[in-house]
C-alpha cells in the first residue's frame, strides 16, 4: 500500500494554497513587517541565503503540509535560497522544499480580531521548532494582559521571554529588533526596525533614499557656489582690464 505521506507524495508548493485567504484585520499586518523586508533587502543586499515572508503560509513536512498552514504576518528563514529558480518565485514556504530549515523568527502584528497569538499560534511556531517568536501589540496589549512588544526564545520546546532590553539583540542573525518612531509611507508612528549591535537603527529605503537626495542637493549647491566664485573672479579681471589694461606680469 502506497504512504502518501512520504516525501514523494507529498504535495509541492505549487499544489498548496499559499493561505488561508483570511484577509488582514488591518494594514499594519502588511505594513511592519514588508518594513522589515525591505530594510533586510538593503543590510542584506549581496547575501542570497536568507528569505524573508509576508502573509505567506508555512507547512511542515508530514501531516500539517495537507491542512491550513500557519501564515505568521512576517517570518526570517536563513540557510535557504534568496531567490527560486522560479519566475513566479515562492507560492508558501514548504519545509520539504527548503532542506527541512524551518524559520529563525516569526512576527506577528496583534489586531482587533484575536488570532490565538500567545496560545494556538505559540503552539504551532514551538512544533516548528521556530527559535524567537515575536509579538507587536501595541493597540491591545491592555486587552491580552501582555506587553505591547515582547520577544520570546524556544527553550525546551517551549516559549521563554528573551529580553527585557531594547532593542533586543538576536545573535543567530547577528541584528537586534525594536520599536523607535518614524515616518513611513507618509505614517508617522511607531514602527518595528533592525538595529546593529551597538543598538544604531538600520536606515529604511526611504530614509536612504531622502539621505542621497539630500547628498546630491548638497553636491548641487557647492558646484553652483564654486561656479559663481569663479564667475565673481572673472567678472572682477573684466572690469581691470576695462580700467587699468592688462595684468601685470
């Protein structure tokens, strides 16, 4: 009798759905951790063994890969390809197809509609033996009787707090995650961004981007000024030899 449940017969990445199709409860969902992506992208840019998914389901090997996969809001996997040999690249984040690695980091982002963030979902990240589990709840964590930010560590095959500090260091990825103010897409508000060791934050594409402008700007000025001293000193050797003829040797 054939085990549909061997690798072979497993179904691929492009047999599952890639979610659960329940729509965000609001923007922030897509929003922080797309953030967190895209400040990755830079930091990372010439690294190609790591991938970072948004709202992507995520299945285990065995039973789980035939049900509902577990969609954290963002998750960090190192050790796998940057990109698939794919045009369309990843539909979901099948464990069978990435060398069994599963995430280092989920995110989860808290809204109105609870989701099962500090049991079911706990519990489901635990099995898949994903080492920190983060947690951002800043509008409801009065409600959930948590902290609005809270870092959790897989130890024992259950969740600890890591850290009390912020931004908190993560030392298998070599960067730290916290909260700090800002504008993004025009938002001003609290946001979630990568830090160095020594707790500086990584720029945002935009604010690299505002940082070049303002370089090229500043280049702009300095050629026109040098232009028009240039400009007064020819003006100036005009107006000698209007009054006085040439310059003496």
């Amino acid at each position: 009798m054939l085990d549909y449940n061997t690798p072979e017969y497993l179904p691929s990445s492009e047999e599952l759905p890639c979610s659960d199709d329940t729509p965000v409860d609001n923007e922030l969902q897509n929003l922080i951790p797309n953030l967190l992506k895209a400040i990755l992208a830079l930091i990372w840019q010439d690294r190609w063994d790591w991938f970072f998914g948004v709202d992507m389901g995520i299945y285990d090997r065995t039973g789980q890969i035939r049900r509902t996969p577990i969609i954290p809001d963002g998750f960090l996997s190192l050790g796998v390809q940057r990109r698939k040999n794919d045009p369309k690249g990843r539909l979901s984040y099948v464990l069978a197809e990435e060398n069994n690695i599963p995430p280092i980091l989920v995110l989860e982002v808290v809204s109105q509609t609870y989701g099962g963030e500090y049991d079911k979902k706990m519990t489901a990240y635990a099995q898949l033996s994903v080492l920190y589990y983060v947690i951002y709840n800043p509008d409801y964590y009065q409600r959930d009787k948590h902290e609005p930010f809270e870092v959790y560590r897989l130890e024992n095959g259950k969740y600890l707090h890591y850290s009390t500090s912020e931004p908190v260091w993560i030392p298998e990825i070599n960067l730290g995650i916290g909260r700090r103010q800002g504008i993004h897409e025009g938002w001003q508000r609290e946001w979630l961004y990568w830090y160095d060791e020594q707790g500086t934050r990584f720029l945002t594409p935009e604010e690299v981007a505002e940082q070049e402008h303002l370089r090229a700007e500043q280049e702009r000025r300095q050629r026109e000024f040098a232009q028009q001293q240039v400009q007064k000193l020819e003006d100036l050797l005009v107006r000698y030899r209007q009054q006085f003829g040439e310059l003496p040797e």
